[in-house]
C-alpha cells in the first residue's frame, strides 16, 4: 500500500483543504481553496492555518504543487497551484470509508432527536 | 505593507515566499470596500498569523526531523539548534517566549521591577509633557518663530513690557524689518449687561490689525477693520459665545450692552485662542471682550501698550533689534522732555522665549530631578536583575557549557529587560496622564500654556525612548554579566559568589544610588529652606481676616466729587456692618497688579518727566493703613478731610524716605511726583511715613511705594479692602449687598481674602517644593531598598562563609560589623559623591531659591545625615539576620 509512511490520518483541515483541491481542479491556489472551503463547507477557516496545512500536505507527498509565472498585469503575482496526489486521493477514499463505516446504521438515531 | 512583508519573508520558510504575494491578493480583496484602517488591521491580521503559525509550524518540523523532543527551552542547544550567533526573527521569538515564560513564573520580581521602573518612568514623563507643552511646542499662531514682544527699560524699569502709543506710532513707520506692529492694552474688567442681569467680564483693547498678525481669524464674523474706529465695536470669546451667549449665531452684528453703551459684535473668536504674553503682559486667558485700540501718536507719556511685532520675511531678531534700538535713539533726540532722563531703551524678545523665560530654571531644575529618579529606578531595576542573573548563573553557565552560544544568553536577558521596560513605560505614561492632571489641580502659580500639556505624539516618542533606554541602562550590566559565567569557575564555586568583577558592578550601583538620593535631598532640602525663609518674610502689613473685594461705579457718577462720595458711601455702609473694625480702598489689589509707575522729585520746581527714580503710586480711600494692616513709622494716614478736600499730601515708606532725606524726618516735606492729572496737585505734603507694605508681589523691595488720597484720580474702580473680627469670608454677601444699596449701580466681583492672595503669590515656590519633596522622598525610599536588597543578597551569598567563620570562633558581633561595615562603607561612598555632585549642581537652583544660599551647609550636613541613618537602618536588618544564622545549618545549605 502505498499509504506505509503517511498511514496517520489527516487532520480536518488538511482533510477539507484536499477536499477543496479537488473540487477546483486547475484552479487550485490559496486564496480560491480558502474561498471554496468557506463557501461550501461554512467554515470560516484562518489562511495561515491553511497555509500551513498546504505545506504539511505537501510534506507527506499527499499534494504536489507548482508556481506560475506571474500574471501578465501590473504588480502580477506568481501563485502556487496545487493538485492530489494518488496517495491523497487514496488518503481521502480511505477517511471517507472510515467515517461512512462509523455512520453506518446510526442514522435513525439522529432522526429520532 | 513593507513592513508586512519584512516580518513575513524573515518569519516564512524560504520555499513559502510566494504566500507574500497571495496573502496580499487575499486582503486587497477581502477588504475592497472597506476602510482603510480596517483593511491595514485585517492585513496585519493576517501577517501575524502566518508569522506565528509558521514559527511554530519550523519549531515542530525541526523537532520532528531530530526524532526527540526538546524541553528545557531554546537555550538548550539541539541538533537544528543555531549555537552561533546566526539571528533570525524566529530565534528572537523564541527568545522572547522564553523570557516571558520566565518572568510570569516570577511574579513578584517582575512585578517589582515594573513598579520600580514605573516610579522612574512616570514622573519622567509627566515632567516632560509639561516641557513639551511650554517649550517644545511652537506657540499657536501662523508662524510663530517670527513673532516678537517690544520691551523697554526706561527709568528704574527692566524689561517693562508695555510701550507708549507715539512709540508704537514711530516703530510702524521706521522699521524696516518689520512686516506688522502691533499693539494690546492691559486687560480691563467690564460690565456685560444691564440691570439684574449685570455680570463682570475682563476686556481689553487691541489695534485693528491685531489679530491678522497673529494669524488668528474668528470662527463667525469678522476681525476688525479700518472702518471701527467710528463705531462701537466688539469681538467676543468663544467661552463668552457659549456661556452667556448660548452659542447664537446669530449674535454677530447684534448689540449687548457692555459698561452701560451700546456695542455691536462683530465676531467670535477661536474656541482655543489664547494670547500669551511673558510676564507682566497683564492680559490673562480670562479675557472675554476685546474692543478696537486706536493710537494716538501725541500720546506719549504712558507706557502701558503691550507691543508685537511680525519680523519681515529674511530679516532677523538681531537685525530687527539693532534696528529698534536705533529708533529708540532717534526718539530720546526727537523729544528731549520725555525721554533725556530716563534713558529709554527698546528692546525685541522672541515671543516664546520671553513666554517660557520665567519658569524655564524651575523646569529644567524638575526636569533635572525626575531623570535622577529614573536614573535610580534603572539602577534600582539593574541591582534586582543582577542579583536574578546571579542567581540563574549555574543555569546560564551550564547552558553555554553545552553549546549555547553566549550572544544568545546575552539576548534573552536583554529580552527580559526590554519586556519589563515595556510594560513599565506603558505604566509610566498612565501615570504620568493622572499624575499630571492632579499636579494641575494644584494651579502652579503663573504656569502658562496649561492647556497644551497633554499627551501627545512628541511625549509618546519620549516616552518609547526612556523606555528604551532604560533598558539598556538596568538591562545591560546584568546581560553583560549573565553570559560571562565561565562555566567551570560557577560550578566549581556551586553558584555561591558572584565574583569580585560582579560584586563591584554591584556596590557601584548601590553607591550611584545614593549619591543621586543625596542630590535630590539636598535640592528639596534648599526648597524647603526656601519656602521657610518665604514664611518668615514680614510682608509690613497683616493679611489676616481682610477681604479684598473690586467695587466698579456705573457711568452715573462722572464727577471726581460724585466718584468720592459713591465711595464714601459705600466704605460707610460696610464700615456700619457688624464685625467689620476698619475699611480702606486702593486702586489696585495688593499682591494682583502693579501701581501706576512714575518718576518723583524732592525738587518742587523740577520739569523733568523722567529722573531716574520710580515709585509705585497708589491712590487710596482714607483709613486704608489700617485696614489693611500696615504699619505707620511716623506723621498720619490719609484721612477722610484729606479727600473731601482734596489735599495735595502724600504717605511714603520708609525706603523712600531715607533715600530722599537721609537722617531727616520727612514729615512736612514737598515731594514732586511726575504724574499729569487735572485733579492731582503734582507738589505733595509728606504727611506719613509707613514701614514698606510688600503689596506688589510680597517678596522684594522693588519700588518705593506712594499713598496718594483718592481724590487725585478719578478712577471709577477701586478694591475696597475690608477688615474684619474674625474671617471676613462670611461676611461677603452682607458687604456685597451693602455696596450695592450704596448705590454703584454695578455688582461688586473678584472677593478674596488677602491671606489667600499671600499664598498664591508664594504658589511657584510651593509647587516646586511640592515635585521636589516627592521626588526626593522617592529617591531615599528606592536607594533605602536597593541598599538592603543589595546587602541582604550579600548575606545570603556568604552564608557559607559567614558559616565557617563563627565555626571557626567568630562572635556573632564580628559577623554584624563586617556586614554592617559593608553597608555603611557603600553608603559613605554614595554620600560623599552625592555631597560632590550637589556643591557643582546646586548653583542650578539659584534662580528658585529665595533666602538661602545654594551652597547652604545646614541643608548639606542635615541631608549627609539624613541619607547616613537611612542607610544605616537599611543595613541593619540584613547584618542582623547574618549575625543570628546558625552556623551549622548555613554549612549544610
């Protein structure tokens, strides 16, 4: 599996901002990822946590990145863009599974309250 | 946004940079449509945070990349762990971590450090807003630097602000070097109003182009023009505006009545206007009425026009005087009779220099005494942080035997000194805001520019400034000693002493404190002798239960004759109430103004306008020797047929006497005062002579001073000096209502016991003490502390040696002396310097010294005393604590 050295689970950012890079797809860059997590997930998310979240992301090859050339404006700024790599993919498939095997069967309960 | 991206590329892990950019992208978005305060605030937000989430997120990986954990802290050096001297923002954040962790697990020290430096601090800066205020702030007038007041000394008068209108006249047309002259009269007190309604209010006059000299514009209506000189004409103040106007705007281009005629308003001047003059510019902050002041140019003989004069672009005060000198040349040449004699000469002083001249020794003497006490608050703070140095010295010593890189050791302390700077500046400038709002409470005498002693940009920077430095200055001798502990040597010596390089960078500061106690001391010490020697001055006349009270007559009486017998009136109305033993009156309150100032002549037929001699004239009611309190020597007081007939006689003081006929009696003799009045006789009959009253400002002899019988003038204001049994305060409303039933048609205003004028009168001189007192106090009490800390650091640091010697035989009393010895040995120290420092510093203090003289010994040996025995109790209880140790037990620890 090739999930041996990162077999910790993610943390919750971590887990939204891979969430987040996925959903985007090309786009994916600080600002839009915090963006996207606000506008989907409701969560008011600090950047610098996100930041932070990104490099550790990137530090256990669950994302790769690369930077742009900066933008043909005035004052243009170079950006990084981020992807999923297949072990975040399988990272994520994996947290899915886990939470959706611990939902399992609890669903009346919740109704019933 | 620089200094956002300065913090964060020192703070980002160098692959991280392009977060810069993006955080920025994010913001400018973010905060579009917002303000931009609130967009620099999110924007800084959002940098510290990164900034801090980055640091910590380096710390973690590198934790992580070493397989271990590190706890004891970043002076322990680690794999990763930077042992040279390679600073980057994120060692300083730890460092600064560090060092907050150790001071909040220290609370007391801390907190005592604080309060020290605070103490410094606070009156630091409290002392230097009002240097701000009064110096350093330019005064609030278009370009004040050019602005200048004409002086004169003409006759026995220095520096006499006031001019004559042909003066003024002449210096408009000659002087080149000027681009406006002009001119304000001193203030008045005028009746506002009519009827019920009537209320005192002070005015004065100013020349049309006054105020556009002054830059000053009203906020509604007009300045004055060229056509008031026809008209009656008013500009009012902004308080008047509001308080008895109700703010109307509509009252611009109305008419009020004011001293009974009707004048039209034409504007209201600035909510914060202000005119300052130096001193005897004889128009206070009070005034509410200002009238047009028209020149006459044959006016000449009357010198009471305060004069300022706007310097022409590129000329000079140099230049603008050589030039009013030259003037004044060709007016004693242009008019012999006037000026031949008593040698006038004008003069030019920059207006803010002139303002601030007064109380400028006084401040600098403060200003002095609060950077000694924040001197001995730094030195306090250095002795305390030392002895924590000292004590982490095994620690510190451990630390860079195992790598840590002694500038990083030399960091953290500084760290620690600068956080606990900083929170005692914070204090300080808190104290200094309360502290100096209830200094103003005490109304210091004559201080002006009051209102612009607040707390402002300039005294924050001060503020940062001290603060910074006071760091260096406690911070950096126990820095410098922390991260020189050799390690070998603390640990062979199991942290006991401090070594002898430590222990004399102690002792020096225990002796600089001291000696700064001593001078402060002996200052205060001159103060309070000077205060005594104020006390004990015989004023030559009584002020206790006497009430000082200002009568004005409406317009009725015109007459010399009707004047007098309003007068009369009215001092036997008050005389016939009960508890009232004597009432006088004189044309000016004792103690608040001067006299009118004229030349006299024993030769009756002299025409010299001007001789070179001066007295002060005063025109009084008859029995006013007795109410007031004077003493007669020889001859009579002014009677009452002296005024219904209006003799020409005269009472004189005894200064007066013995210069004009020594050895002679006066009685009898003919004096010529220089004085036009179509009333006065100007040949007077000596009919008395009184020991001189201090009425003009109770502490010099500056003039000889004349009583002239009332009928001589026609002034329709007198002060009516009413004594009384007992305190006369009571009796204010009952004396108010009986000059009013005597019929002067105005309300009677400015009621104050004579007594209470003595005192404000000594108010500078108390208020100096007051500082200085409170000043001192503090300096003895912190260097009493810093010695005992000192000392008892020193006990508890011998305590092994002190154990072996009384093990070795040694009487508890042999332990007391060395110590005791120790104490005293560093006290004489501080006392003989501080006695050095006070005889080269105290001539600073002459200007504010009165009686005594700098150099007082009583006040030196007393303080040398004082400071010993202080010293000597402060030593005591630590030697005392050595002496009683048990001898085993301090082997063991």
């Amino acid at each position: 599996m090739a999930m041996n050295k990162n077999s910790e689970s993610l943390g919750e950012i971590e887990e939204l901002v891979l969430l987040a890079i996925l959903r985007l797809g090309d786009d994916a860059y600080g600002v839009p990822i915090i963006s996207e997590i606000a506008g989907r997930a409701g969560r008011e998310v600090a950047p610098a946590a996100v930041y932070v979240a990104l490099r550790r992301l990137r530090h256990k090859e669950l994302v790769t990145s690369w930077t742009s050339e900066p933008e043909p404006v005035p004052g243009g700024r170079a950006r990084r863009y981020f992807s999923v790599t297949e072990a975040g993919v399988e990272l994520l498939a994996h947290s899915r599974q886990k939470m959706l095997r611990m939902w399992d069967g609890l669903q009346p309960m919740l109704e019933k309250r | 946004m620089s200094a956002g991206r300065w913090l964060l590329r020192h703070t980002l892990p160098s692959d991280e940079l392009v977060i810069v950019g993006e955080i920025e992208e994010m913001c400018a978005d973010r905060y579009r449509d917002a303000r931009p305060w609130r967009a620099h605030l999110g924007y800084w937000q959002q940098v510290l945070a990164l900034a801090l989430h980055f640091t910590l997120e380096k710390r973690r990986e590198r934790r992580r990349s070493s397989g271990r954990r590190v706890s004891g802290g970043p002076l322990l050096p680690g794999p990763g762990f930077p042992t040279e001297r390679n600073f980057t923002m994120s060692t300083l954040l730890d460092d600064a971590r560090q060092a907050l962790r150790h001071l909040l697990r220290r609370p007391g020290f801390s907190a005592t450090v604080v309060l020290i430096l605070t103490i410094g601090i606070g009156p630091a800066v409290a002392i230097f807003t009002v240097v701000n205020g009064l110096l350093l702030r330019p005064l609030p007038y278009e370009d004040p630097d050019r602005l200048g007041l004409v002086r004169i000394d003409l006759s026995g008068l220095v520096a006499h602000p006031g001019i004559s209108h042909g003066e003024i006249v002449d210096l408009r047309e000659g002087m080149r070097s000027a681009a406006g002259v002009e001119a304000v009269n001193r203030e008045f007190t005028t009746i506002l109003g009519e009827g019920s309604e009537m209320v005192p209010r002070k005015g004065t006059t100013a020349t049309l182009g006054f105020f556009d000299l002054l830059g000053v514009q009203p906020v509604l209506g007009r300045s004055f023009i060229e056509a008031d000189r026809e008209e009656r004409v008013a500009l009012i103040s902004h308080r008047l505006w509001t308080d008895h106007f109700g703010a109307d705007a509509a009252i611009v281009g109305d008419t009020t009545i004011i001293n009974a005629t009707a004048y039209t308003i034409v504007g209201v001047l600035p909510p914060d206007f202000e005119l300052m003059l130096g001193p005897g510019g004889g128009v206070s902050t009070e005034v509410d009425l200002w009238f047009p002041l028209l020149l006459d140019p044959e006016f000449r003989n009357f010198w009471g026009f305060r004069t300022l004069v706007r310097l022409a672009p590129e000329t000079s005060f140099a230049e603008a005087r050589a030039e009013i000198e030259r003037l004044g040349g060709e007016m004693v040449r242009n008019f012999p009779a006037i000026y031949e004699d008593a040698g006038i000469r004008f003069d030019l002083h920059p207006l803010h220099d002139d303002l601030v001249a007064p109380v400028r020794p006084a401040l600098l003497v403060l200003f002095g005494a609060v950077a000694m006490v924040l001197l001995i608050a730094c030195n306090n703070a250095a002795g305390l942080l030392l002895a924590g140095t000292l004590a982490r010295a095994k620690e510190l010593a451990v630390r860079q035997a195992l790598g840590a890189h002694r500038y990083r050791v030399l960091s953290q302390v500084m760290i620690e000194s600068l956080l606990l700077a900083s929170a005692a500046g914070a204090l300080g400038v808190l104290v200094a805001r309360v502290g100096l709002q209830s200094l103003l409470a005490f109304q210091p005498g004559n201080l002006p520019r009051v209102g612009a002693m607040v707390v402002d940009a300039t005294v924050l920077g001060f503020a940062i400034a001290v603060t910074f430095l006071a760091c260096l200055a406690f911070g950096i001798i126990p820095a410098w000693q922390g991260s020189r502990a050799e390690a070998a040597d603390v640990l062979r010596q199991g942290g006991r002493t401090g070594g002898t390089v430590r222990g004399r960078a102690r002792n020096g500061l225990v002796v600089a404190q001291v000696a700064f106690s001593v001078m402060l001391l002996i200052g205060a010490g001159l103060l309070i002798r000077t205060m005594q020697q104020l006390q004990a001055v015989d004023l030559g006349f009584d002020p206790t239960n006497v009430l000082a009270l200002r009568v004005p007559l409406d317009g009725a009486a015109v007459e010399r004759e009707e004047r007098w017998a309003k007068f009369r009136t009215v001092a036997d109305e008050v005389r016939a109430l009960p508890g009232v033993t004597a009432v006088g009156g004189m044309q000016e309150t004792p103690l608040s103004g001067r006299g009118f100032r004229s030349s006299y002549s024993p030769d009756v037929d002299s025409t010299d306008e001007w001789n070179g001699t001066t007295a002060d004239y005063r025109w009084v009611l008859p029995d006013t020797l007795e109410a007031l309190g004077g003493r007669l020597l020889a001859g009579r007081d002014i009677s009452r047929a002296d005024v219904d007939q209006n003799r020409p006689v005269a009472v004189i003081d005894q200064a007066l006497a013995a210069d004009t006929w020594p050895g002679e009696s006066p009685i009898g003799k003919r004096l010529k005062v220089m004085i036009e009045s179509p009333n006065l006789d100007p040949v007077v009959e000596i009919i008395g002579v009184m020991e001189h009253p201090k009425i003009i400002d109770g502490r010099t002899v500056p003039m000889p001073i004349v009583l002239l019988p009332y009928s001589s003038t026609r002034r329709s204001e007198m002060t009516l000096l009413v004594r009384a049994e007992r305190d006369p305060a009571a009796l204010a409303d009952a004396i108010r209502v009986a000059v009013y039933a005597a019929g002067t048609g105005r309300p009677v205003h400015t009621i104050q016991p004579l007594d209470a004028l003595v005192v404000d009168a000594r108010a500078d001189a108390r208020f100096i003490l007051l500082l200085m007192s409170t000043l001192a106090g503090v300096a003895v009490v912190l260097s009493a502390a810093g010695i005992y800390s000192v000392l008892a650091y020193l006990v508890r640091q011998r305590s092994h040696e002190t154990g072996v010697r009384m093990a070795l035989g040694a009487a508890a009393r042999d332990i007391l002396r060395l110590n005791l010895g120790t104490g005293l040995l560093l006290a004489a120290g501080g006392v003989a310097f501080g006695l050095l420092g006070a005889l080269l510093l105290s001539g600073f203090l002459e200007s504010v010294l009165f009686g005594v003289a700098p150099r007082d010994p009583i006040t030196f040996f007393g303080v040398a005393l004082v400071v010993s025995l202080v010293a000597t109790l402060a030593s005591l209880v630590p030697a005392l604590r050595a002496a009683r140790s048990d001898p085993a037990h301090a082997l063991r620890s």
